[in-house]
C-alpha cells in the first residue's frame, strides 16, 4: 500500500495540468452546498480552514462568501491555488500533523481525505479539524464514498487549453481486499504539449474507504457532535455522505 505522504506525480509534476483534469468550473455546485453546510455552524462563519485544498478549485467559489486559509501537502499545488486564488492565505502542511496556533468558524475537508487510509490517520486529521475548529464551529468533510456507498467504476475527462495543451484521462477504481479499509485508483492521462507532442502518463492511487459507522465514531472520539447528510446533486453519479461535524465546547 502506497504512504500518504509518499507524492504523486498527479500532485507534482502534473500539478500544472490540474486545471485541464479537473477544470475549476466543475466545482460550482458542490462548492455551494458545502457553503450551506459551513454556515450551519452556531456561530456566524466567516473565517474557514480548508485542509488538502489541492489546485484551490473550491476556493474559487468559497472565497466569495468566506475568508479562506488553504493547506495542502503539496507544495506544487498550493502554487496553482495560488495563481487562481491570490487574495487567500495559504499554506503547506500535512493534514494529519498541521497546527497553525489558532481556531476557524468552520473547517472544511473535501475529497483529499481520501488519502487517509488506515484509521490512525483518518483519526489524526479528525483532531487536526477539532484542533482549528472553534466552539459553535462546524468541520464538513467530504469523501467521495464510504464502506456502505462504493462501487467498482470507471471515469474519464479532460480538457483544452487555448495555448494549444489538452489533456484526457481514464480512471479505475476498484477494491483488491475488501476486508481492508482502502481501494485502489489507476489513471492514465494522455498530454497533449503541442502539435504531435503526445505523452502517457500512468500512475496508482490508494485511498481509504470507511464505513458510516468509524467516521461517526472517530468524530465522537475527537469531540464532535456529528451526523451524516446526502449531498444534494444533480452530476450523473451517486450522492455522497458528507459528514457535519459540530465542536458544541
């Protein structure tokens, strides 16, 4: 199994891709209903922690509504972050460890929590929320399945650029050992530099897959009063559990 501190290429030397992957137009909507699920917090939200904020593609659309500070354990992330987001303070961390000495209104923690795939760590960034969540605050985490919602799948994407670059890819997901707490993801994207200048790039991803019940666990243990909510989408796939997470001391 892969370290999740170990880097990716897609997080590295592809980081300049990111927005030709994963274009930040195709954020808006779940931008917007983790805005609604932020300002359920008990107090006014202003101030928000986003931890594995990636390329800054949810902040595009948060930033508007909320004064953002954005972590990503990738140095070459937080650069495309930000090119697209100048006026938020970023920062390089790990989610699991990162302390920044002061509490937010609202924590929020999308699809990069996919990368915790073993209990400790997925333990480890709950405290690492509580930790930076003040009391009345809410922390949102957003992973793409749990135990109870995943299924084998195949995506694909990608994009153009006016300078000429494009980029299409294919993703596979499937779970080698489901008695384990982590599934498998290969990509292969196909970059297009130039005219003819076509390059293939392969790589596998492991991220963790928990059921309902350790998150809600995990969460009770660090401090939190937490529920499940079904994301509201109209994207061709199933809903997500995001989990709400309220720190009521």
């Amino acid at each position: 199994m892969t370290d999740p501190t170990e880097p990716h290429r897609f997080y590295v030397d592809l980081a300049p891709w990111w927005q030709l992957i994963s274009p930040p137009q195709e954020y808006e909507e779940e931008a917007a209903f983790a805005a609604k699920l932020l300002n359920s917090a008990s107090v006014p939200v202003r101030e928000v922690l986003e931890l594995g904020s990636g390329g800054g593609h949810n902040a595009v659309h948060l930033k508007a509504k909320f004064a953002l500070t954005l972590v990503d354990l990738s140095a070459q992330m937080i650069i495309q972050s930000q090119q697209l987001n100048p006026e938020c303070e970023h920062h390089v961390g790990d989610m699991r460890t990162i302390r920044l000495g002061r509490e937010f209104d609202a924590v929020f923690v999308h699809d990069a929590v996919d990368y915790m795939t073993t209990e400790s760590d997925l333990r480890q960034a709950i405290q690492t929320a509580f930790a930076h969540c003040r009391p009345g605050g809410v922390a949102v985490f957003v992973p793409d399945d749990t135990a109870e919602t995943f299924e084998p799948g195949t995506d694909h994407g990608g994009s153009d650029s006016p300078d000429g670059r494009g980029v299409r890819f294919l993703e596979w997901t499937w779970d080698p050992d489901p008695d384990d707490t982590w599934v498998a993801t290969e990509y292969a994207f196909l970059l297009r530099e130039g005219p003819g200048q076509i390059r293939l790039v392969h790589e596998t991803h492991h991220t963790g897959l928990f059921a309902r019940e350790a998150w809600l666990r995990l969460l009770a243990e660090a401090g939190f009063r937490a529920e499940v909510v079904v994301e509201e989408t109209t994207e061709e796939r199933a809903p997500r559990d995001i989990f709400v997470a309220h720190r009521t001391f």
